[in-house]
C-alpha cells in the first residue's frame, strides 16, 4: 500500500465549527491508522476575508485538541508563484484560455438561462475565439473543461459517483485581477504535496469533477476521495463558518475537554460496534472509512456534556488538572493557597459537567469572601450563632486533622445542641463558604483547612451579632 498523505485545508474566512473539525479529525485518524502523513493547509486565497486571527484559532484549536501534524502549515497565499507557472503552461498547451467576457454579458447570458429553464453557467463564447485583444483589456482564465464523456469516481464513503462532462462548464482558474481561484489552488496543492486521500465535507462533491478533470489534463495522479456527510446543529439547521455554528474554541472557554470533544465528534457518523467512549489510542486503532455513515448526522449538546463529565472523573487526574488550572488562572484564583488541584477534582467533579462550572464553584477553597450574600443572610441568626459557637470549639479541639475526626467534631455538636444534623449543616456551610452548596460539610472543611474553618466561623459570629443581635 502506497504511504498515505491526508490533509486538512481550512480557509481562515471564518471561525472553526465542529463540522470542520470533524472532517480534520477523520482526515487525521485516517492518516494515523494507516501509519501515513498528515498535513495541515491555510487556503487563504480569499484575501478580502482571510485573517491572521483566523488563522491562529486554527491554529491554536488544533493544538488544543492534540491534532498535530506532520508538515505545515502551508499557506497558499506563498504559493502564487507556483500556481502562476502552471496556469502560462496551461495557456500554452490549450487546456486553458483566456476569457474577455464582460460582467455585464455574463449577467445577461445567466439571465436569459434562467428564464429559460436552464442551469446558470458561461457559454464558451470565448474558448474557441482567436481574436487579438487589448493587451491592457481586462480577462480571466478558464481551464477547457472537455465537452464530451464522463467523470466517474468511485467516493470511499458514497461509492460511486458519476458526473456528465456537459454539465461542467469552464472554471475560472485565474482571476482578472491576476489570482488564481480556490478550485484551482486546491488541486495544484494536492498534486504537489502528494496527498493520497482527500477527506471532506461533502458540499464539495461538485467540485470534485472539476478537480478531477485539471487533474487529468496536468497528466498528475489522481487522489482518492471521501465525501464526509454533513453536521446538523441541534436544531436541524445545516452549520456553516458564517451562521449558526459556535468556534470549537468556545467549547474549551466553557469549560470542555478535548477529550470530550473528540469523542462525540468521531461518533457523528462513525461506529465501532456498539462502543461509546473512546480513547485517542482506540479511535486511531479502529478508524476505517467504510464506517462512516452516509447520512447526516445531528450533534447533541447534551451526550457532549454527558462524555465531559465522564471524563472529568475517569482521566487521569493529573490530566484533568493539567486543563483545570487554565480555568482557575482565568478566574484569577491563587490555586497555591489551598487544597491541591488533584483533591479539588475529587471534591466537585462529581458535582460539577465542567471545567469551568469547577473553577467558578470553588472559590471559596482559596478565597476568603468579604460578605454574605442577601440569599443567604436568612440562615445567620441567634439561633444559628449557638450552633455555630459549638461546632466552632469542637473544630478547635481537632490536633489530627482529618474527614473522620471532622465528622466526629459535628456530630458531637449535634449530640450537645440535642438537634440533628440538618440543623446545623446550612448556617455552617454558609459560614465557612458563602454559599448553599459544597460538597459533604466534613470533607469541604478539611479541605478548606483548620485556621481557616475557624476564621471564617468567627466572621460568621461577628456578622450576627453586628446586623441581628
């Protein structure tokens, strides 16, 4: 079998979205599965609409999601020269030709095409033309597209796929301000950088027989193709760069792992069996095309928030804590000043979906917080300043600090205030917190730490006997 070469294209138009990403995680596990190369491409020929912000979230999102390629970036923009060089050799053999048709022609020909129940394309009025034009006079090129036969490929995902040469007409390949188009560079750019397997959305099977036939006329070999059906958002609608899609790297600042991401996406149209959860090392093993669906698929933001907290809990921890601290640092949280990163997954990872519902619920582990909020005011009472005033001595007469020894401390409070443990377990919980929920009383309070339980107590027992007193 010949090496394979994959490659991802994005052009930096607009931001990633997850159908995107799901064809270059496809393109990449194909590559790795095979032990071949991958190839990551900026077609940034758009210069209107390309962005160097664009480009570095590409960038930047592959990182984050452990996509890591071969050889690359390149970019097509440092390519013209190339691109420029084939199009003359085009022009000199004839499977190109210079096009001096105006807009305004244009226009009126795709109107009356129209209107006559036709399918819009150029006529070939110039193709075979050999007048003498102004050399200053404003043209395209256009590659000769044959007028007779069939284009016939065999898609690894669609089988095959046949295209009738008289429904294509002639592409531009050249611009009239001197750049080559998309469809163009595209094929010039796999040839060159010997990509085997071309693995995409399909919006761009029209495209393929265009591709195909320039391919044939540069006598290049011709890649193998796989069509990758299409991404609906949750709502049924197609998603795209410019519409309804959210930025992959959104899904990481709301507190997503890669790993999560991953897994749902390789399962939009890909199965291994009955298998759900997968590793990195498991999709690269199991990866085929004949797996994938032909049908769109539909992406669920509730499975996505399932897996994320499945593996919030079932990596490794370090790992978890490794993403963590990105939240925290963001939150401007000293996670110095407190319980380790690794016990803080233990403590809320139960609890919380994601990182960053995490990083927000955990202030108070590091944190001291200079009042209490009006919601929760109503549980500091005289009441509540006897429990309090119990529970704080028995804490203090702790020497081994430890959840079992801390239990005990509350349970002797409870045992001499004659009440149970629900009495006492909200107006403590806002004391050392501030807040209505944490984990169990005895384990938040080992984490939090001795001197600081204490401290924070007292501060309880001043607020009371200041405001209600």
């Amino acid at each position: 079998m010949k090496n394979i070469k994959t490659r991802f294209a994005p052009s930096p138009t607009g931001l990633l979205h997850i159908g995107s990403i799901r064809t270059a995680l496809y393109s990449w596990l194909f590559s790795r599965h095979n032990q071949g190369e991958f190839i990551l491409r900026i077609e940034d020929t758009d210069l209107e609409r390309s962005t160097e912000k664009n480009i570095q979230m590409i960038i930047d999102t592959m990182n984050w999601l452990g996509l890591n390629w071969d050889k690359g970036p390149f970019y097509q923009t440092t390519r013209f020269e190339r691109y420029n060089d084939i199009i003359k050799q085009m022009l000199k053999a004839g499977t190109a030709y210079r096009c001096y048709c105006s807009k305004r022609r244009l226009e009126e020909i795709r109107k009356q095409q129209i209107l006559s129940n036709k399918k819009p394309r150029y006529d070939g009025y110039c193709r075979d033309k050999t007048i003498n034009y102004n050399l200053e006079e404003s043209f395209v090129v256009r590659f000769r597209n044959p007028k007779k036969g069939s284009v016939v490929f065999n898609d690894k995902i669609h089988g095959m796929i046949k295209f009738l040469n008289q429904e294509l007409d002639d592409l531009i390949i050249c611009r009239s301000d001197g750049f080559p188009t998309y469809n163009f560079c595209v094929v010039i750019d796999d040839w060159d950088m010997e990509i085997t397997h071309v693995i995409r959305g399909e919006e761009h099977i029209n495209n393929t027989p265009r591709q195909i036939n320039i391919l044939k006329a540069l006598n290049a070999p011709l890649p193998e193709y796989a069509h990758v059906p299409l991404v609906f958002d949750d709502g049924g609608k197609k998603l795209s760069k410019r519409y309804n899609s959210t930025n992959i790297m959104q899904y990481r600042d709301d507190g997503f792992l890669p790993q999560a991401i991953l897994n749902h996406l390789v399962r939009l149209g890909w199965s291994h069996g009955n298998q759900e959860i997968f590793s990195i090392d498991e999709m690269k093993k199991y990866f085929t095309l004949d797996c994938i669906n032909k049908s769109s698929c539909s992406f669920n933001f509730n499975k996505l928030l399932w897996l994320n907290h499945f593996y919030i809990n079932n990596l490794p921890t370090e790992e978890v804590a490794t993403h963590l601290k990105w939240y925290l640092q963001r939150q401007n949280i000293d996670f110095n000043n407190g319980p380790k990163l690794i016990e803080l997954i233990h403590l809320l990872g139960h609890r919380c979906k994601t990182l960053k519902e995490i990083a927000e619920s955990c202030h108070y582990f590091y944190k001291d917080f200079d009042e209490f909020n009006d919601s929760v005011k109503k549980y500091l009472n005289n009441t509540s300043s006897e429990y309090l005033k119990v529970i704080k001595d028995e804490l203090n007469m702790i020497n081994d600090w430890t959840v079992k020894n801390i239990m005990e401390a509350i349970t002797n409070s409870t045992i001499k205030l004659k009440i149970n443990i629900g009495k006492i377990g909200m107006p403590l919980r806002i004391a050392i917190t501030g807040v209505y929920k944490s984990p169990s009383l005895d384990v938040t309070i080992y984490a939090i730490g001795k001197s600081r339980t204490i401290f924070r107590i007292e501060k309880a027992l001043t607020y009371i006997k200041e405001n209600i007193e």
